[in-house]
C-alpha cells in the first residue's frame, strides 16, 4: 500500500510537491510548475491548500538501518 509523505529527498520548501510527485509518480518539476501556474491563476489560493497539506501531510520517516529499510519498503 503506497502512502503520502511529505519528501526527504525531494524538497524544495516543505517536500509537499516531491511526496505528491513520488505517490503519483510524476516527475516533481512537472508538479511544481503546475502549481506555480494554479497558483498565478486561482489568485493565491492554492497556496493556502499548500500550507495546509505542509501542516496535515506527514514527512517520510527516516531509515536508520537495515531492518527500517526492509520494512518501509514492504509495502
């Protein structure tokens, strides 16, 4: 079962657009640039659901070794 988190790797401001592209499977410079794009257009408001997925969104969890790996990556 995929899950979505905020990016470790992936992050530019918070690593909300690099969890989405990485749940969905999009390259996260595509995501970005449509979110720029949403934002210019929706005057702003994407930018408060940003905000709120940065807040609600959890960040992926940190593997520290073998067994976390194996884990995390089981499902």
């Amino acid at each position: 079962m995929k899950r979505l988190f905020r990016s470790r790797t992936d992050s530019k401001l918070t690593g909300v657009c690099g969890g989405f592209a990485q749940y969905l499977g999009f390259d996260a410079t595509i995501l970005r640039l449509a979110l720029i794009v949403t934002a210019f257009f929706s005057f702003g408001s994407v930018l408060l659901i940003y905000a709120l997925a940065a807040v609600v969104i959890p960040k992926e969890p940190e593997l520290t070794g073998f067994y976390d790996e194996a884990m995390y990556h089981r499902f």
